[in-house]
C-alpha cells in the first residue's frame, strides 16, 4: 500500500516538472510584451531582432530542458538533489518571468503593454516549484 503511494507521488511530481517544463517553454515563444501604443509584440525568443537577443531564450530553454531531465532521471536516484534543483529553477524561473510581466504591465506605455508570454512562465516557475516542495515533502515523510 505504502509502495503504491510512494509510486503515484511520485508520477505526480514528474508531471507536474512536466508540465512546468512545457508552460516556461511555450512562454518563450508566447509575447511577454505588446510593445505599447507602437504595438510590436516581443517575445523573449524573438527572430525579428538582433541575433544575440535571441541568446536570452537560452536561459528558459536550459531551465526547461534540465528540469524534465532531472524529475525523470534523478528523482529516484537522487530525491533531495532533484528536490533542490527543481525548487532551485523555479525560484530563478519565477523571478524571470515576474520581471517580464512587471515590465510589461508597469512600464512607460509608450513601449509596454501586457501580453500573456510572462504570465504563462509565472504560472510554470510555481508549478516547478509546487514539484520541488513535494518531492522535499515526500522525502521527510519517508525518513519518518
């Protein structure tokens, strides 16, 4: 009964990485800013500006990359490193992201205007860090 438990929580928080993977994926693509009364939406991986803006998108990618490695490859091996990392991502993922929504909603209007790019990445940095707390969660109660 115990193992059972152990197994569908732990499905749970590699779907749960999953899904945060995926959302702070899509919100590089996604505009994070309308780009105010000019209305040129951006997004932070954006081919329509100079090439080395692009490099910003390699952040959200490697974040995203390395999360869905680590909750499908170390949990089970390494549960409180892939715990840490995890919560370690969606702490900087949530800032990321929270800079771009701020930007866009509280800048000068003139060049910024909200778009849901910034809000999708919120959203999947507190799922990566909802998985990073409950994989520490399920470690204290298996130590007892």
């Amino acid at each position: 009964m115990f193992a059972i438990r152990r197994r569908v929580r732990g499905l749970g928080i590699r779907l749960l990485a999953l899904a945060a993977a995926a959302l702070i994926l899509a919100a590089t693509f996604v505009p994070t800013n309308g780009g105010g009364r000019g209305g040129y939406p951006y997004a932070i991986f954006d081919t329509s500006v100079q090439r080395e803006y692009q490099l910003f998108a390699v952040e959200p990618f490697a974040v995203a990359f390395l999360a869905a490695a680590t909750a499908l490859l170390l949990l089970g091996r390494m549960a409180s490193f892939a715990a840490g990392v995890l919560l370690a991502f969606g702490a900087q993922s949530f800032v990321l992201f929270l800079a771009h929504v701020g930007a866009a909603a509280f800048g000068n209007p003139q060049y910024n205007s909200f778009r849901p790019g910034g809000l999708l990445g919120v959203v999947g940095a507190l799922l990566l860090l909802a998985a990073g707390l409950l994989a520490f969660l399920s470690i204290a109660r298996a130590r007892g």
